[in-house]
RNA sequence: GUCCCUGUAGCUCAGUGGAUAGAGCGGCUGCCUUCUAAGCAGCGGGUCGAGCGUUCGAAUCGCUCCAGGGACGCCA
C-alpha cells in the first residue's frame, strides 16, 4: 500500500537527516500520515515536524525542510512540498494513479486484500439469541455488524470463524418447554394456565399449531415430564431453523452453531471450573458457589452455581470462554453483545486473566439499543410479553440491502432510532440505491461497450489525465485504507460512508466524461477506468453483504 | 450511588490530535435528442452540550458539571 511506503520513506529521512547531523537525534514517534482535506495540500501529509519541534527545539518549518531534503525520490512521488506551519505534503503522480487503473483490475475481486492477520484464527460470535423467540431488529443490527467485520477481517488476512451460542440449557429453555406444552394442551382443548414465568407471545401459540398438525395428540399421551422434555426440544428445532433462515435472509450465515448443552456433556464446564477452583478463584458462601471477582479487580463477586444446584449464565459463559480459548485454541476471540450486557464484559475479561490469558485476546462489541418506532409511535419489542415486530417483519418491509446499510451507517456506540415508516418512505432516496446505481450505471456503460463489440484490453490507462478521472482512481486507491481501518478498530461503518464517497465521485465523473465515444482511444482508456471502478465498488459492498446490481 | 455509551447543521449521523468541521434527508433554484435523472450543479444552514485544563495545535485527550439511554440479580 502505497501509505505505508510514504511512512517508511519519511521514516528513512529523519533518520539520515539525525545521522547526518542534520537534525538532533531525538527519538522519533511514529509517523502517520493523513490525507488532507484541502486537495491543494497534496493526496498525502505528514506532521512529523510539528511533532519533533518540542524535543529538537527547533522552528517546526525548519524541520520539515531538512526531513524532507532526504525523501527519496520514487516512482509514485511527484512533488513533495513543506507548508507552514509545519507540514510535508506529498502529490502523487498522475501516471502512477492511471497505472494503478491496471492493477485494480489486475487484482480483481482481491483488490483490497491484505495479509495483517497473517492468518491468525479469530473467532467472532454473535447474534447468540436465545432461541426461546424470534429475533428483533436490535439482533439484526448485532447481525450485521458481526457477519461485516467477519467479511472485513477475512480480507485482511485473518482466519475468521463465524459461531453462534446456542444457549440450550438452563431455566429459560425451561420455561420455553413448559410455556409451548401449555399452548399445545390449549390448542387441542384443555384449559391448562400457562405458567407465570412463560413465554406468552403469539408465535408460541403458532409453534404449537404447527406441532399438532404434524404430531397430533401424542404428547398428551405421555408422561408430562417427558411430554413437556419432548416438545420442548421440538419447539427448540423448530426456532433454531426460523432463526437460520431469518438471518440467511439477511445475508448472515455462520461456519459454527455451538450449543451451551455440549459443554456439559462432555465435561468442559467441569474442566473450566476445576481450573479456577484449582487457582482459588471460587468458593462457598450463603449455600452458593462464588466466582471471587473482587480478587480481580471487580466491584462484586459473583454467583456460579446457585442454591439448588443449577449453573448461573455466568458459569456457563466461563465454560464456552474455556472452550475458545483453551480446548480450541483461537488467538483472538470478539464477541457482539447488546448493550444490556455492557456490565457483564469487565467480569467476562476477570475470567480469562483467571484462566492465565492475556484478557486483549478477547474483544467485547456492544452494540447499543435500537428502537424501533413507527413515525412518533414507539414499537415495543420485548420477547417475553406479548405481540413484538420480528426482525423477519422489519426485513421484508425495508429490504434486506436497505437494512445492512442502515445500520453500517451508524458506529456501534451510538444507540439508535429505526422508524419503520421513513424506512419505508425514504427508500426510494435511500443512500443504498445511490451507492447500488453507480454500479448498475457502470454496468450499463460496460454492456454498451461489448454489444459495439470494443475490446479495452489494450486501453491506454495514460490518456485518463482530466480532474474527474484522476478524482475517481484516487478513490479507488482508498479502499486498502479503508478496509483496514475497519479491521483494525473493528468498526465495519466506514464502509458506508466510502461505498457512498466512491460512488458520489463516479456520478461526478459519468456527467463530465463520456465513456463510450468516436475518439476511440479515449474510450478504451475510460472503459478500463470504469470496470476497476466497478470492481471497487462490487468489492465495497459485497464486503458489507449486499448486491451489485447490474441493473436497476 | 457506581460503571458503560451518547450529546456536532432543522432531522438522522460521519469525522485517524492537525491546515477553511462534513454527508444524507428536508427546503429553495437550475440541468435529460447522446453510456440509466434512483443522477448532476448551485444556494441556505454550526457558541461541535457547558466550563476548566494538557498541547505549537482539541469536535477528538484529561478533569468537573449538565442532559439522554443502558447496566448494576442465586435473570440471561
């Protein structure tokens, strides 16, 4: 990436300029470099100088100068200037930027790629909803930040695993049981009460439906223990494929659906607690087993295993966090929660320094609350009580693509605002169909070209010298930056605002320049120009999971 | 009370300690005989919640407030 050559060229300087004795040999911090926004600064800018001015005691214009007197000069540099009050400005060259149009399309659909994960093996889990109900659209924004950031870090060379937490023990698939078994005993007559702690809401009373046009009345045949055992796993079947094919409607799949069940059979619940019993971390007090957080530095301790036996959420999540990073090894681990689990990531990250690993393995996304409204009518999406719009709903209402990009457009932190109604009315103006047009509008472009039979291949790249051209490669060579801004702080959002950069400049481009023309040259070159320009955006957003049209 | 997130244009939100703070939507004005007008060009819009500090330089970092949301369970 033609960044990182800049930083070690500059980097290379002020080292022979303090060898030379040009420049006191002060330490040096790492330089960065920025774009700066007034095009009249150059494509690249580096504040070194101002940086190196307290410690050299030296005028920070000075300093630039002499750095800049030892860049070598390269085949990608054209001029380099120094600007009050104290910046080294690089301009690309031309013939450079043009000669890139071939290596974009040289690369293809790897252009963008990276090797900084040098194949380290990160697991990313996330949505893990609770398959006790269907999902809302607070899960889908965690959905779609997750399955994002799995299409980012694999192209930044990253070996990524995709895994969902089936939690499928403990009290709430419990009651999940005893609530379908109520339902199912109403739908064929009897008056059974549903129980107090159960799950009340329609799509219960729809499942049950569903188990006795295929079951009949068998389960009422049977013990009700077993019955109720019997039709709770059926139920849980029966959510887990609706949870699959309402996420694979929004582009999310996963490689590893984990159940919680598993880590009890086979004994790595015990395992992870023998750890840390082993290493005094646990102990009994008030009939309870307790994780001793506070010898961690945490506020409170905590409950793992309660009064009457059962394993808290708590414990079972140390057993699965055994299980990534002990039994499966992965170097880095990142989980997406919803923002009511905020307080359980610092007690998560207790657990591991617990186990003896460094606790930066594991990263904690909380991805704040959505709510949903429809114009000033809020909509409520609790599970538990009740009616609820289902994510199914809001996606077949919006548009699985309008959605992705809904929530790309917003930083995890910031909680945010999902109105059903200006979703719907502002589709046609959504900034989705901007971004998915430049490519139809390329695409278009690109079938002129063959149904005229022209054959680009030997275009010359070198003829592309006007502004709206040059703007548009210069784009198009952000993309690299941008992909591992976004793995590296983990934020996918910057995608968006790029895939609706890029395309703002190809509009800008495609009303100044005429692809298709009589100068044929010309055209040649321009129709290499917009298949790489196609490419980047067809990368952008397959990389955020949605289409690239070619038509619209 | 403690902890976490947020506060930037009328609205929804971007903004890697750097040069004149941006986009989309909404409002107004123009532009289609030529590759897709789901487009383009232009106009208007700001005490970056407040204050103090660090720095050559702060929307960005620190502290103190204010406002909104969330979490503080032998729920998950």
């Amino acid at each position: 990436m033609i960044r990182q050559k800049l930083v070690s060229l500059i980097t290379r300087a002020a080292a022979k300029a303090q060898e030379q004795g040009k420049l006191p040999s002060v330490v040096l911090p790492p330089v960065t470099l920025e774009h700066p926004q007034n095009p009249e600064h150059g494509d690249y800018a580096s504040s070194l100088a101002l940086k190196l001015a307290r410690a050299t005691s030296l005028k920070p214009l000075a300093i630039a100068e002499e750095i800049s007197r030892f860049i070598e000069a390269t085949p990608e540099v054209d001029t380099i200037t120094v600007a009050p009050p104290g910046f080294i400005n690089f301009t690309i060259k031309n013939e450079w930027l043009t000669g890139q149009v071939a290596e974009i399309l040289k690369a293809g659909s790897a252009y963008g790629n990276s090797h900084l994960g040098q194949g380290s093996r990160v697991q990313i889990e996330f949505v893990s909803v609770n398959p006790t109900g269907p999902l809302h659209v607070g899960h889908g924004r965690g959905a779609i930040l997750g399955s994002t950031l799995a299409n980012v870090l694999s192209a930044t060379g990253h070996n990524v695993e995709k895994e969902y937490y089936i939690n499928d023990a403990g009290s709430q698939i419990d009651a999940f049981a005893r609530s379908l078994y109520a339902r199912y005993q109403q739908g064929l007559g009897a008056s059974i009460e549903l129980p107090s702690d159960g799950y009340l809401g329609h799509y219960m009373s729809d499942l049950a439906q569903e188990i006795i046009d295929e079951a009949g009345e068998r389960f009422r045949k049977m013990p009700e223990l077993e019955a109720v055992s019997e039709i709770g796993r059926l139920g849980l079947d029966k959510m887990i494929k609706q949870l699959k094919t309402d996420l694979e409607l929004l582009g999310v799949t996963f490689d590893v659906w984990f159940s919680e069940q598993s880590l009890y059979d086979n004994g790595q619940y015990q395992e992870a607690m023998a750890l840390l019993q082993d290493r005094g971390y646990i102990g009994d007090r008030e009939g309870a087993t307790w994780f001793f957080s506070t010898t961690l530095g945490e506020d409170k301790d905590n409950v793992l295993v309660r009064g009457d036996g059962s394993p808290t959420y708590f414990a079972a999540d140390i057993a699965y966090h055994y299980n990534k990073f002990v039994e499966r090894k992965f170097d880095r681990v990142i989980n997406i929660w919803g923002a009511d689990h905020q307080g359980h990531v610092s007690r998560m990250k207790a657990v591991i320094s617990a186990f003896g690993i460094a606790p930066e393995r594991l990263q904690v996304i909380i991805s704040q609350m959505v709510t949903l409204r429809r114009g000033s009518e809020l909509v409520r999406i609790s599970k538990r009580s009740g009616d609820i719009i289902t994510l199914r709903e809001v996606v077949d209402e919006v548009g699985a693509d309008a959605c992705r990009f809904f929530f790309l457009s917003r930083s995890a932190d910031s909680q945010m605002d999902f109105d059903l109604e200006l979703a719907k009315k502002q589709s046609a103006d959504n900034p989705v169909y901007y971004v998915q047009y430049a490519h139809a509008r390329i695409a278009s472009i690109l079938r002129l070209a063959q149904e005229k039979g022209i054959d680009f291949s030997a275009g010359d790249v070198s003829l592309l010298t006007t502004e709206p051209e040059l703007t548009l490669i210069r784009k198009m060579l952000l993309l690299p930056e941008i992909i591992e801004l976004a793995a590296t702080t983990l934020e996918p959002h910057h995608l968006s605002y790029y895939a609706q950069d890029l395309a703002t400049v190809f509009h800008g481009f495609y009303t100044q320049c005429r692809v298709v023309s009589d100068d044929e040259a010309l055209s040649k070159a321009r129709l290499k120009l917009v298949a790489a320009a196609r490419l980047v955006l067809a990368k952008t957003l397959t990389l955020m999971g949605m289409a690239a049209p070619d038509k619209m």
